[in-house]
C-alpha cells in the first residue's frame, strides 16, 4: 500500500503490525495539525467510560469521551462541524474544525443548539515531535490515507471503524480486517 504524505485532514490508519501498543492498537487517527515542527491529532475510534456530564460540571449530556492519545489526557479537545456557532475555532479540512469557545459551546450543548453527531470530545491527544511522525511512518507503522467522509467522519461507528478501514485497504488488509483484537484469544 502507498501511503499518501501526512497532512492535516487525513487519517492515519494504524498497520496491524503495531499490535500490542497500547495506546495505538487497531486506532484511526485524524491529523489535525503537521508541519515541520511536529503533528497533531486526535483518535477516533477509542471511546472511553466517561460521557460529557460525568467531566464538565453544568453540562448534563450524556455525549461520549474518546481517547484522543497518550498526550494530555487530563485536558479535554474536541473537533465539530459547526465553525459558525463556535468562535475561535481552527479548520482542520473537509468542513472538520478543532476547538473554539468551551463556554459558548457548554451552552449550545445545554440549550439543543448542538448535539453529538455535530462534535466529539478527546481526553488527550496524540503528538509527535518534529519527524518522529515520519520515523514511524518509514517503520510502516501507519498507513495515510484521504478522509473521503470529510465531517461525516464525526458519526463513524467506533466499533468498526479500524475494521472499516482495512477493508478498504484491500488486499493483504483485508485478512487483518477479520483478526482478533488480542492474537492469544484465537
């Protein structure tokens, strides 16, 4: 598989061969930021056992956490779709933003003027050095690839998602799409 360079916007999609990472294993991570100092971005398709409500005081939603990486995971991110309600907020690509107002954005959620489908929320995020991305990515231990669902990625199904992504791959992926998350309970 030829992987596309690794810009903002696109998605890494973790190679099975980093099985056993346990902060990568079997993750789709969309870039929200690279350049020559280093990368940014969040995983998708790690949802945690937190909802909004339990983390933010005021907010009594029930929207699901994700693990957005092994950085930071004390802070609370989000990316949405929806730039013209929330202030402050970074285009990342295909209609996908990141951050923006908190408070602005505690209040749309308490007043049904956003909802889940429109965002999602990361404790931590993953991050590389300046080429450390890079290093990995010559270690194949990410495939890149486009983001075709633009912000229709906000309502991927988690579950799958790893899964949906090497099927897609095709070839010698596809066997990898089947396999068990943890080898030893085959």
């Amino acid at each position: 598989m030829i992987s596309l360079p690794p810009n903002k916007g696109k998605l890494l999609v973790a190679e099975p061969s980093i099985i056993g990472d346990v902060s990568f294993n079997r993750s789709v991570v969309l870039l929200a930021d690279h350049n020559a100092e280093g990368s940014v971005g969040f995983i998708l398709n790690k949802v945690l056992d937190y909802s909004l409500s339990e983390l933010v005081p005021g907010v009594n939603k029930d929207f699901k956490i994700y693990n957005g990486g092994p950085v930071e995971q004390d802070n609370l991110y989000f990316i949405h779709k929806v730039p013209d309600l929330i202030p402050g907020s970074i285009e990342i690509d295909g209609g996908i933003f990141w951050g923006g107002n908190f408070e602005v954005v505690k209040s749309l959620i308490e007043n049904n003027l956003i909802f889940e489908d429109d965002i999602k929320f990361f404790l931590g995020y993953s991050g590389w050095d300046s080429n450390q991305l890079n290093v990995e990515l010559d270690a194949n231990a990410w495939v890149v690839i486009e983001n075709k669902d633009n912000k229709g990625i906000l309502q991927q199904d988690a579950t799958n998602f790893w899964k949906d992504k090497m099927e897609e791959l095709g070839g010698d992926y596809l066997i990898w799409s089947n396999a068990p998350e943890n080898p030893s309970y085959n």
